[in-house]
C-alpha cells in the first residue's frame, strides 16, 4: 500500500512541474502588454506622444523582469514558487498568495454548499428514478437532468439572479460574503451538477438491483427496503470519487457565477486579473487550483483504496480474483 501511496505522491510532483511550464507558456503566449495596462495606455493612439512613457514602460518591464528571456522568468518564477511566493500583483501591489488566501474561504464557503446540494439532489431524485425505472416519474426526471445539462450556467445564473433578486427581492445584490448571500450562488450550482449525480446514482443503483444477492434477498421474502437501503450503500462507493470530481471542478470552475453573482471568491478574482492583464495573479490562481486539484485527486485515490482494498490488493498481484 505504501508503494502505491509513494507513485500516487510522485505522479502528482510530476504533474505540478508539467502544469508550472504549460501555465507559464500560455500566459506568456496570450495577446496584450501588461505593462501597457498598467500605464493606462492600451491603444497606440494614446501612446505616442513623449520619450517619457518609453522610458517609464522599460523601467516598468526592467523590474518586472519581463525584458529577460522567458528560460530567466520561468526559472526566477519557480524558485519564487518553492519559497510560496506567488509575486506581487500588478494592479494592486499586493502579494498574490495574500490576496488568493483572503479570497479563497467564499470560494470554499461556496463550492462546499453546492457539493451537499448536488449531492441531495443526487441521491434523492437518483434512486427514485432507478425504483422507478422506465415509468412516468423516471421519464421526468430525466428529462429534467436532459435541460438542466444543456443549458449554459449563466442563463440558469442570470434567470435566479432576476426572479429572486429583482421581481422577489429575495436576495440581496452587493458584493459582500454572507450566509444570507450564500444560498442563491450555491443553488445554482447545486442545479449545474445536480443531472450527473442523478444520471450516476440511478445507473449504479440499477447495476446494483440486478446483482445475484439482491434477487435472492427478494425471493426469500425480505422486506423490500431493507433490500434497497444494502443496495444503496453498495452503489454509494463511487461516489467518495464523484465528491472529488465535483469539489474540484465547484473549486476551481465557480468563476462565471462567482461573477453574476458579485461573489468575492477566487473566480472573480481570476476573472478581473485576466482582463487587467495581471501575470502574476493569473499563473498564482491557475497554479493554486492545478494544486487543489491535485490534492483532491489524491486524497480521494487514498480513501478508496482504504475504503475498498481490493484496489489495492488488485495491484499487488492480482488477489482481488480470489475474494
């Protein structure tokens, strides 16, 4: 087991070196001048008057390291990195990790409420449709999910944001983290996801009902119930990994609803810095949810494998055949 542990931990290093480079590339690689945004001149128009504004961008870019080659800033990045220093934002002036970890108990805050709706959502409306597989009540809940799933976030967003908040003015429009903000943002993403886990359990649970023990247990006459509740508990071990999948993504995916919402999050965070143009916030976010992601993976890898032995024991030579 401890072997598995160690090349689950090294795979991951791996994949962080791999993400720092892709990160940095892209950035590097996407269109505009942040220091033009930073002096406030953006168009060629508005640049071409005085010897002054050269020189100020070339002090600008000299301190902020953008006239060496991009093996100097990559490398000047990483090392940056190994001492936790995500560099100093360019608009604001303040440190990076300061800002994403003022900002990342909202993102938590919410991506947790709309993980347990998801998931109430899943478990209720999922085995009902699997009990009632093929009927009406099935028929409907699958359509449901079908229109849930196609429709775009922000058009789910956008259409809550104006019924509960304009005609109801049941929420609240600012831009401030509170319980009486939470529940809006978080329902909607609670709705996003909602159709996978539904569509998840109900396969799993009607895989489960056409097992060997669950027709002996109904032929002898058990009590149909307490058939389905064994059921249920034997189809919920998938979903220690859909919980991982979901956080991550709620994590690290939230940013166009964090934005409607005027939820000060992380995502709107990123959000705002990619429209300034703002390296340093940009690769520190990215790096962080590459991170958290990571992280996630892993701890849910290490938790099924306590929780179900058999992969561990499938890959140490093959003795899950003999349970």
């Amino acid at each position: 087991m401890y072997k598995r542990f160690l090349r689950k931990g090294s795979e991951a290093c791996i994949t962080l070196f791999c993400a720092t480079i892709i990160l940095f590339a892209l950035v590097r690689l996407a269109p505009g001048d942040p220091v033009q945004l930073v002096l406030g001149r953006s168009t060629e128009a508005a640049m071409s008057n005085t010897q002054a504004y050269d020189e100020r961008a070339a002090e600008l870019r000299a301190q902020l390291g953008l006239d060496q080659s991009m093996m100097v800033q990559y490398t000047t990045w990483v090392g940056r990195l190994l001492h936790l220093d995500l560099g100093t934002s360019l608009q604001t002036g303040e440190q990076v990790r300061a800002e994403i970890a003022a900002r990342f108990p909202a993102t938590a805050a919410l991506a947790v409420a709309a993980l347990f709706i998801q998931v109430a959502l899943g478990l209720c409306f999922g085995v009902m449709a699997s009990l009632k597989a093929g009927k009406l009540y099935d028929n409907v809940i699958r359509l449901v999910c079908v229109l849930l799933a196609s429709t775009p976030a922000f058009v789910i967003g956008l259409f809550l944001l104006s019924f509960f908040a304009v005609k109801l003015g049941m929420f609240k429009i600012s831009s401030e983290a509170s319980l009486a903000r939470l529940w809006l943002p978080a329902v909607t993403l609670g709705l996003i996801g909602a159709p996978q886990w539904i569509r998840i359990v109900r396969a799993n649970m009607l895989a489960e009902f056409g097992q060997i023990y669950v027709l002996a247990a109904l032929s002898r006459g058990l009590d149909r119930r307490r058939v389905v509740g064994h059921a249920v508990r034997n189809a919920l071990l998938p979903v220690i990994t859909m919980i991982g999948l979901s956080l991550t993504g709620l994590i690290s995916g939230a940013f166009v609803i964090e934005s409607i919402f005027s939820w000060p999050g992380m995502g709107k965070y990123a959000l705002d810095s990619i429209m300034l143009k703002d390296y340093p916030v940009i690769q520190g976010y990215a790096l962080v949810m590459v991170s958290l992601v990571i992280l996630i993976h892993l701890l849910v890898d290490v938790l099924y494998s306590l929780v179900d032995p058999r992969i561990h024991r499938k890959g140490e030579g093959g003795v899950e055949q003999n349970l």
